[in-house]
C-alpha cells in the first residue's frame, strides 16, 4: 500500500523544473517536492533567448533534481515512474528535460511517460481538490489562453482559445507601456490596489460572439491610447485588470452554461491573480485554483500529469510532441 512516487520535468521554456507526486492506490495525489530553477540570463537580451535556455537546462538539471528529491525526502531508488514534458515549448529547452527524464527512467527500469505541458497546467490544481470530468480548464499564462473541457481522463477538447495575444502577454505589455515594470501580472495586481477600476473604460472584447474564444490584443490597444491620452497607471491597471477578469470570466461561465459544466480549474500563471481568483470564486462554479508554486510553469504539474496518466490507465511513453493527449 505504498504510494507511487513520480518525478516530474518541465524544460519547455526558461524555467528548470523537477517535482515529486505521491499517487496513492486509491488514486489520491500529493505534491512532495516542487523545485524550480528560474532563469536570469536573458533578463539582458529582452526576451528567452532558446539556445541559452537549452545550455542552462542541461546545467542545473542535476543540481534541481537532487533539490527535489531533498525536498521529498527520498532517494532516486524510490521513484516508480518519470514524467517529462515533451511539447510544446521551445525545441532544445524540452528535448534537455525530455532526455534526462527518459534516460532516467531507462537507467531505474521504470515506466516513462510524455506530458503535454497544458496537460501538466490542467493537473496543477489536481492535489487541491477531487477532480471528476467532466469539467472545464482554463489555462492562462503568458504563452496561452486556453479553455478546455475535460470530457472524461485523458480527453481534453479545445473549445476556444484567444484569436490574439494571451491574457498573461497583455498583463506584461500594458505593464510596460505603463512603466510599472516586469513579470506585468504582479505589477498590474500590485497598481491596482490603488487605482480606480472605472478610471479607464475598455470595451469589453467579444462580446457579440456565441463561441468561447478570447481576445486581448484590443484592451492592449485601448491601454496604449489612454496612456497616451495621459491616464495614470493605478487607473489603468485597476481598468484593465477588471475587464480583463470579466472577459475570462464570461466566455468561462458562458460554456459551463451551454454544456452544463459546474467546476472549472483556473490555472497558468495569470491564474495566481487575486481579483480573477475572486471573480471566479462568486461565479457560482466551483472554481478550483492550484496551490502555491503551482500555477506558474513547473514540475510538480507534469508529474500530476503523470498520475493522471497512470490512473487513466495510458500506456507508457508517448508522441515526442506530446500529442497523444491532446486533440485539438
Ligand atoms: O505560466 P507562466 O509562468 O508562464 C507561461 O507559460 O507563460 O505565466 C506567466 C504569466 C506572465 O505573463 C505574468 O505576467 C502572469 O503570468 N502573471 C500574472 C500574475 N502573476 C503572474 N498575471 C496576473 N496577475 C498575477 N498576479
Ligand atoms: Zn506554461
């Protein structure tokens, strides 16, 4: 009646990423360890730059995994599967992840499984609660705007995703253009508190829609134009931040509506904000968040993923582009 013990990798983009789960044979999960190595080097240049990423993954794997493994309290000779994320990301960050995980596995002969890294976004939440499909995901981070339904385990439907920047990209950009600095979410967050949500008015994107896509790339518009016409920033993130809430937050209750969901997990980066997690939390769905350290990328995610595989009953292994669990 010993717990499985899974590790986790995620080198899909800047962040090195190892985390342990316990999977009970009840099927319950628990996160033991989550470490994360995040990377500074490209603070310099702008923006990721991939082939520095990939050289500082196969630097600090080693030294974030034995964190891990510290962390959890446990030796490498404890671990009874390997999770890895194979995709998407940028190519030479994941394959470093990608192979360490797979040669581990083969060297402890244990079972390796590919993660879909929104996959791994979708289970952050999986240590919080009990989670039965079918229910809704929505996944929102810097690189991703994504809202799912999770049919049954390891049946992910697309149903709608932003036609333009990701909600976590426009928190950065109008951060910026606002002088209120880097990663924009938290600035934005942190402005808030003080500013006047009525300050600004933004129209809300897509209202006349009857599907469930997003769309950003207007409200970055409008914010450049009312920075320009000499708006303050506290008025203009508070402004932003609450139509950008009311926007996830309608597509969100519109499809729960249409296809009689009752629980969505919010996770992704954005997921870590306090007004959207209140605004979710007094929509009347059972929202259910990831706990902390979890909603930004990380490891722990993809061995939850792995748990869920196992418990799906999912062959071991998988597409190098992780597409066996992902139709979109
Ligand atoms: O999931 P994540 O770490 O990386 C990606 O896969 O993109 O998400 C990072 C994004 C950034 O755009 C950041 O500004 C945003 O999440 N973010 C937030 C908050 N914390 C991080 N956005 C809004 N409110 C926050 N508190
Ligand atoms: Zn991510």
């Amino acid at each position: 009646n010993e717990p499985l013990l899974i590790l986790g990798i995620d080198t899909s983009c800047d962040d090195t990423g190892v985390g342990v789960v316990a999977l009970q044979p009840g099927g319950q999960v628990e996160v033991r360890a989550n470490r994360i190595w995040s990377q500074t080097v490209h603070a310099a240049y702008g923006g990721v730059m991939p082939e520095l990423a990939s050289r500082e993954h196969v630097e600090r794997i080693d030294a974030v995994m034995q964190d891990a493994l510290e962390e959890a309290g446990i030796g490498v000779a404890d671990l009874g599967a390997v999770a890895a994320t194979s995709g998407p990301g940028l190519v030479g960050a994941l394959l470093v992840g990608l192979m360490y995980g797979k040669g581990l596995a083969q060297g402890l002969g244990i079972p390796f499984y590919a993660a879909h890294h929104l996959e791994g976004h979708i289970f952050a939440a999986a240590g919080e609660a009990e989670l039965q499909p079918p229910y809704l995901a929505l996944v929102v981070s810097g690189g991703h705007t994504h809202l799912f339904d999770v049919v049954r385990e390891g049946e992910y439907r697309l149903i709608g995703a932003t036609r333009d920047d990701a909600a976590g990209e426009a928190f950065d950009k109008i951060a910026r253009l606002s002088g209120l600095g880097y990663p924009g979410g938290p600035a934005i967050a942190e402005a808030a508190r003080r500013g006047n949500p009525k300050g600004v008015t933004f129209k809300e994107p897509m209202t006349g829609q009857s599907g469930y896509d997003f769309s950003f790339s207007g409200l970055k518009t409008a914010a450049l134009l009312a920075h320009r016409a000499g708006a303050g920033g506290e008025d203009l993130a508070a402004s932003f931040q609450a139509v950008a809430v009311k926007h996830l937050l309608k597509v969100t209750l519109r499809a729960a509506h249409d296809l009689g969901r009752r629980t969505v997990v919010v996770s992704g980066g954005v997921a870590a904000n306090q007004a959207l997690r209140e605004a979710f939390g007094a929509s009347g769905l059972r929202a259910v968040f990831p706990g902390k350290g979890l909603n930004t990328d990380n490891g722990a995610m993809i061995a939850l993923a792995g748990a869920a595989a196992i418990r799906a009953g999912r062959e071991p292994g998988g597409l190098a582009d992780g597409a066996t669990a992902y139709a979109p």
